[in-house]
C-alpha cells in the first residue's frame, strides 16, 4: 500500500497523522506540519499535492487558509507507518 509513496511523502503523511492524534476527523493548517520540512519546501509541496491527488489527504478551505485532512486510506497508510516504526524499535 505504501509501495508508491516515496520517503517523504509517508514523512509527510506521519507528520499530519502526528498533528491530527490520529483522527480522520481533525483538520490541521499546513504550518502545523509541513515546518521540519522547511529545508525541502518545494519538493514537500510538491509531496503534499500528490497526497491530495492520490486520496491520502484530503484539503478543506476553512477561513482565510486551506487545512488538510487524512482520508481512509491515509489514515490506513499512516497507522501502518507506525505499526513499522513500533517494530524497528523493538
């Protein structure tokens, strides 16, 4: 399932997981977690719209910013991230 995703953008999609706790329903700012990667702005930005355009996340324009949102399949991918992270730790 995470076979077409590259580094950072499972980077990616942890770090909104993190910044959701986890929930499909929670609707983050994209400061709230795009900030570790500030060195690589282009191509996270670039990360993040192909997680829009693959159903991971998804965007709500809320106000006078967009937020993002993990879909099912987001929400899938990134517990499986974690799930891989808990066992190298092992």
């Amino acid at each position: 399932m995470t076979d077409e995703l590259t580094e950072l953008e499972k980077a990616i999609l942890a770090s909104i997981c993190a910044a959701t706790g986890g929930s499909k329903a929670a609707h983050v700012p994209k400061q709230y977690f795009m900030r570790k990667f500030q060195k690589q702005s282009k191509l996270a930005k670039r990360a993040l719209h192909r997680l829009v355009s693959l159903g991971y996340v998804v965007q709500h324009p809320t106000g006078g910013e967009m937020t993002y949102e993990l879909t099912q399949r987001g929400f899938e991918v990134c517990k499986a991230i974690r799930d891989n992270l808990r066992d190298l730790k092992a």
